[in-house]
C-alpha cells in the first residue's frame, strides 16, 4: 500500500486555491504549468471540497436572502469568465444563480396583495359575525326567560297542575 508522502497538506491545499483562482486556463493546462498530475489535482479538489464543507448539500438556508440579493446584484454585469472566477471563488455553481434569478423575478412579478383592502368575503364574514352575536343575545335571553319561568311555578304553582284525571 502506497501513502500520500510525496506532497503535503499544505502544498495540496495551496494547488486546489490557486485552481480555484486560475482565470481562463483549463484544468489540464493548470496542471501542465504545476507539474502535477490531473487525477491528483481531481482528486485533492474533492478531498479539499468534502473537508472543507464545499459540496453542494442542497443546503437552502446557507444564504440569507440578503447574501442571495447581494451575489445577484454583483454577478449582474460580469462577463463570462469573470462570473467562472466569481463562482469558482465563492463556492457557488452557476445553476444555483439562475435559480435565484429566476425566483426573484418571479417574486417580483406576482400581484402585490392589500392586507387593507376588503373584498366580498370580508363583507359577508363580518354580516355572519354581526347574525351569530344577535342570535346568542336572542338564545341567552328565551334560555333566561324559560329558567325565570319554571322558578315562578315552583314558588306559585298553577291551580291545574295538582289536578289529575
């Protein structure tokens, strides 16, 4: 079993940040000028990536709402290659920022709703809550008038209550 020995941490790390910031080369050209191996460059970029938490979880609440405004308003006018090193950069992947686009403009285009304005639904729960108040006022009373009943025949008694046939 062969081990990692000939480049350290440190030198591995410092390969993945400088492709990270490589401008318009490509990987294989990358490699070419550092004299390292793709596979190892592959393969230290996603050891870098899973130690450092850099994978895609698919993690929504990672930006706030202000962070996504602020990475939209900022990428807005870069051009390809600067939007590749902006991406590469920060982390982000350019199907995440359409994404965002997308959902701002059309959160932006749905209909602006009036909490103050009052439709016929409104109007007509409000008759049923007027009806219902009136209809407990009217039940509490017929309820109180029958109790008021039925103690007055237990104090006087009616002559033709004792009466049987």
């Amino acid at each position: 079993m062969r081990t990692n020995s000939r480049f350290g941490k440190e030198f591995k790390e410092a390969i993945v940040k400088k492709l990270i910031s490589r401008g318009n080369k490509t990987i294989a050209q990358f490699c070419n000028e550092n004299n390292v191996a793709l596979s190892s460059v592959s393969r230290w970029q996603s050891e870098c990536a899973n130690a450092l938490g850099m994978k895609n979880k698919k993690d929504k609440s990672k930006y706030s709402a202000e962070k996504i405004l602020q990475i939209i308003s900022e990428t807005f006018s870069l051009n390809e290659e600067d939007l590749g090193i902006y991406l590469r950069k920060n982390g982000l992947h350019s199907n995440q920022l359409t994404e965002w686009r997308s959902s701002f403009l059309s959160s932006m285009n749905q209909p602006k709703i009036n909490p103050n304005k009052k439709d016929d639904r409104d109007i007509e729960i409000k008759d049923l809550k007027k009806n219902l108040r009136k209809k407990d006022a009217a039940l509490a009373e017929v309820s109180a008038l029958l109790i008021l009943q039925k103690k007055a025949n237990l104090l006087w008694p009616s002559p033709n209550e004792g009466e049987d046939l």
